[in-house]
C-alpha cells in the first residue's frame, strides 16, 4: 500500500480565498483523522471520522473550517475563507479498526499551508 | 482542557548514551499512551505504545508508564545520530480513537 496520500503538499493562497486540502486514507482503514501542526500549539485534532461518520469535530477552530469523508477512500478539509492565522502543516492519519493496526494511527506526509 | 505535557528541549546527548524523554499528562482517563519521532519536515512515526503499568522494551527502546504518577517515558539506549528529531507524547482515552499529543522534545544526538 502506498500509505496515506495527501494534496497537495504545499499550497500557497492569499487571505479570503477558499483552501481545499485532500486525504487518501490507507485501504481498509475505518478511522480517519485531521491534525494542524503551528509552533505555537503543536499538533492538534482537528476532526475524525469512522466508517465515513464524523465523530469528534470539537477541534475544529470554527465555521470557517468544514471537513467530509464521502466515501472510505476520500476526505477533503475546506477552509473557507482562509485567514494568516490558518498558516500550519495539516496532518491526515488512518488507522485500523482492530488487530495490529489498531493502535497505529498512520500520517500522511502533510500539507504545508501557507496564507499570505 | 487535556493537557500532556513535555520539555521542549533540545536534550542533548553524546553518540552512544542513553537518552531519557519525559512526558507527564492530566486527565486520569488516560489509558494508552504513545511515542511519536518527527523528523523535521517530515510526518510523525510511532516508535512504541504501552497501556499497562511498568516498562516495555523494543530494541533499543523502552517505554515506562506510572500511571500513579502520570507519568510516561522513553528511554533510548546506545543513541544514534540519527535518533536526532522531535520525541512526541500523545495519550488517548478510553472509547476514543483520536490521540491528544504533547508539544514535543527536540533530541541532538552529539557524533
């Protein structure tokens, strides 16, 4: 498997416009989660899903971010409109349901999102 | 507010020694906890988890939990230059899957 996918790997925008980073979990995964790493606040939850449902979305910052899973092997987080303060590496991880994979949660290799 | 806690460092060691990363965390439901090694500019890796009292060895790994104390670390034996990236702490609760994780230390690894 090619592991977790994420696009694109760096994004450049100005403030105001609409963001949309994509996620590719690993196959056969049933968990899916979002993260933002800043210097200054680390690396947070944003979001995660199970079996598509979004299950814990207390970490999105506000109504400007939105996050869907339609299908098991496709997740998009949007931001809309982005701001500076949105500037980080947004994480995508999957992990299993059970067995060897289940305490794992498997990153992909991030998205460094820039908003001037 | 969750809170897990960690020196940022840099811990500096010399090629060869042991290195030991700390990490304390608050809420008591805690049950599984994590290492993570983040090399910069590139994702987080799990190295080990332990959910149960005690030491758990990998290699040259060894993760302690004191749950009493709330209390995890890792301990890296015969350290590697290339052990030399950012330890991260993360901790989950019990019936949820997301991780809440510490804001890191930076280790050198001294050739």
């Amino acid at each position: 498997d090619a592991g977790v996918i994420q696009s694109p790997r760096h994004e450049v925008t100005e403030m105001g416009q609409e963001v949309t980073l994509r996620c590719k979990p690993i196959s056969g995964h049933d968990y899916l989660f979002w993260y933002r790493q800043t210097m200054m606040r680390g690396l947070e939850l944003l979001i995660y899903f199970n079996n598509n449902v979004p299950i814990d979305d207390s970490g999105m910052p506000e109504d400007r971010f939105s996050a869907k899973m339609p299908n098991a092997s496709f997740s998009t987080l949007k931001i809309q409109p982005s701001e500076p303060r949105d500037s980080a590496v947004y994480f995508c991880a999957s992990s299993g349901a059970g067995g060897e994979d289940y305490n794992e949660q498997f990153f992909g290799p991030g998205t460094r999102l820039t908003v001037l | 507010q969750k809170e897990v806690e960690q020196n940022s460092g840099p811990l500096s060691v010399p090629e060869g020694a042991i290195a030991s990363l700390n990490c304390t965390y608050s809420d008591r439901g805690s049950q599984s906890f994590f290492w993570y090694r983040q090399y910069s500019g590139k994702s987080p890796e799990l190295i080990m988890f332990i959910y149960s009292n005690g030491d758990k060895e990998d290699g040259r790994f060894t993760a302690q939990l004191n749950k009493a104390s709330q209390y995890v670390s890792l301990l890296i034996r015969d350290s590697q230059p290339s052990d030399s990236a950012t330890y991260l702490c993360a901790v989950r609760d019990t019936g949820r899957r997301a991780l809440t994780f510490g804001s890191g230390t930076r280790l050198q690894v001294q050739p």
